[in-house]
C-alpha cells in the first residue's frame, strides 16, 4: 500500500463543475472512488467545500450576494443539504460517515487541538469516514482568528492533525504549470516539486481559478504547511478518470509535492501552523544558525526586536531579518520583558528585570523550525 492515511480535498469549482450547483454526478463518482480505498484498507478523511454553493441553490439564489451574513445564512441551509448527499452516496457502499465543522479557534488552543486529533483518530479507528468543513454560520473575515480563509489550508491543517501519509488537494486544474495555462499553450506541467521555494510560489501566482476562494496560491500553501510536516501532496485535476485510486496507489497525476522531512510529532506540528500565534520575534543571522545547526535555544542575545503584544507561556512565530518565517515557539518571556531584555545576554536577565524564567526565551523542547 503506497499511501495508509489519507486526506481528500474537494472545492467548490470541482462539485458543482462551474454550474454554482452541485453537480451529484461528480460526487458519485468521487465517493465510489473512495469506498474502493476504503475497501482496500486504506483510512480517509474528506475536507469538503459546497455549503454555499449548496443552499444558494436550494433557496433559488442566482446571484452572488458577498455580504457576509447571506454567506452564513447560504452555508446553515446548504450544510445540511450537502451531507444529506454525501450520507446516501456513502451508505450506497455500507459505509458510514460523520462530519466535523471546525474553525481557526478550535485549533489554537492546545487541549482543543488534541480533542479534535483524538475525534478524527477514533473515527478512523472506527471505519468512519469523516467529513470536515469549516464551519462557515459563525467564521466571518472581521475576526480573522476564527477562519483559517480556505479549506485547502484547512486541509492541511487536518493532514497534520492526524498524521495523514498523503493530502490530495483535487482542483480544476491539473496541477502546477510553468505559467498561466490559460493564457500561454506552451506552459507545462510541473511534475514534481521537492521543495517550495520562491520560484514555485511565483510560478503559482497566476495559475488559480477565478472562481471561490482556493486557487494555486492557497494551494501551495496548503502544500508548504503540510510537507513541512512530513505529509506527501498531490495536487490535481479532480475530473480525471480514477484520479484517487492512482494518485493513492503512487502513480502520476497532476503534480506531486515530497515532504521536505519525516513526520514532526504533533505537538511541534502544532506549534509550526501559526494558528495560535500571539507575535513576532525578529531574530539574527547567528540565532538562525545556532538554532538550525545546533538545535539550541533561542535566548535574549539572538532577539533583534519584538513585534506584538503576548505573554509569557504564548506561541510566537520567529523571522528572519527579511521578514521570513523561521519557526515557532513558546515563549518563557512576555513581550514587555522581551523589548526590555532584548539583545542582552541571559546573565543580565534578573539584573534587568529583577526576575527570570530561566536563560532562554524560547527552549529547545518547545521551538519547531520551518
């Protein structure tokens, strides 16, 4: 077996198939696909979009009211209505599924991200297949905290939750491409990438669908997050014949990403997401180097500046001098003790402070590196 625990991704553009209504045809044909992975052992979990899409169809809405509130209001008629099919199309197989609506919150703070890991974990256990979605009736753009913006992101998310071998982000393109396909014939197919860097992020700037709120862009991302956590992806046209038994079983379709190292345990998974990230921590060249080369501790020396307000015990993100994520951490030091001590040497700590918390600022058990 190529790939034991899998993720599935579906947006909008591919279960209506650009008709703004679900299309029941394609969900058929993509739950078939996933009952015969079930039947072969492996274990699966759907992050699926179409609630929108779903009650706008239902309430006989045409046009695409952008209001926020008309956006939840589509999403609480519409989630009922897309599970309603995804339930038949299953139980047609024997095969039951459950569904989890999850925001940006549920998965910042520590004790809720371990009982949502433990949910899904049990499920699969279990034999259910687990539908997730954001639970658009309460995200809204104002409380940016809440949402996490797309569910390719989401995806990756509960790829990372779950220690899925394999994340498929199935898309209405066939992958990544060298340019805009639709506006050069000559741009190929980018078969595959072993490490996202800037080249691939600005390949993957014009490359997305006009159409919801994924696109190559979120994409990528969706990929970055995850192979930096030991997950392989495959991103894909979802209207290829069989497209998840063979991307499953390992052979080609679409463009696939190779993790960048072997799975990080979930505790630093969880602290590299950034979903709880209080602040920013600029640091130096030799931090950098002494926390990559010689997995140490960040302390007070290697602090250039601090950006946001936080406390002691909070996750911040560390950048470098260019403004480039470095990893994340938890902090022994609020950000009001951090611009005091900032660039100091830990021996000056007490002397400044008149108390300490220990040498470091962030230690090496609790710091995870992108």
């Amino acid at each position: 077996m190529q790939y034991k625990r899998i993720v599935v991704k579906v947006g909008t553009n591919l279960l209506t198939g650009g008709s703004g209504k679900l299309d029941v045809k394609i969900m058929a044909d993509l739950v078939k696909q996933m009952a015969e992975l079930h039947g072969r052992g492996h274990e699966l979990i759907l992050v699926t979009s179409g609630a929108v899409a779903a009650g706008r169809e239902r309430l006989g809405i045409k046009n695409k009211l952008k209001d926020i509130p008309f956006k939840q209001v589509m999403a609480a008629v519409g989630q009922n209505r897309l599970m309603h099919l995804y339930d038949e199309l299953f139980s047609i197989y024997g095969i039951i599924v459950s569904q989890a609506l999850l925001t940006r919150a549920d998965l910042t703070d520590r004790s809720q991200y371990l009982n949502a890991r433990n949910t899904l974990l049990a499920l699969i256990k279990l034999g259910v297949i687990c539908i997730v979605n954001e639970n658009d009736v309460v995200c809204t753009d104002e409380l940016g905290e809440l949402k996490f913006g797309d569910n390719d992101k989401l995806s990756a998310m509960v790829a990372n939750l779950v220690d899925a071998d394999l994340l498929i982000l199935l898309s209405d393109v066939k992958g990544l491409y060298s340019e805009n396909p639709q506006h050069n014939k000559r741009a190929r197919l980018i078969p595959v990438v072993e490490k996202i860097d800037e080249k691939i992020e600005e390949m993957a700037g014009g490359a997305g669908s006009p159409r919801g709120t994924g696109g190559m862009v979120t994409k990528i991302e969706a990929a970055k997050l995850a192979t930096s956590s030991g997950v392989t992806v495959i991103i894909t046209l979802g209207t290829l014949p069989d497209v998840l038994l063979k991307a499953a079983s390992g052979k080609n379709v679409g463009t696939l990403f190779l993790p960048r190292d072997t799975k990080i345990e979930s505790r630093r998974r969880w602290l590299l997401s950034g979903l709880s990230s209080n602040g920013k921590l600029v640091i130096d060249r030799g931090a950098i180097n002494a926390l990559r080369k010689s997995r140490k501790s960040l302390l007070p020396a290697g602090v250039v500046d601090v950006m946001g307000e936080f406390n002691r015990g909070d996750v911040v993100d560390l950048i470098d001098m260019e403004g480039r994520k470095t990893g994340s951490g938890i902090t022994n030091y609020s950000s009001a003790d951090l611009q005091r001590i900032k660039g100091m040497q830990s021996g000056k700590i007490v002397e400044i402070l008149g108390y300490e918390y220990g040498d470091e600022v962030i230690h090496c058990d609790n710091l995870a590196l992108v």
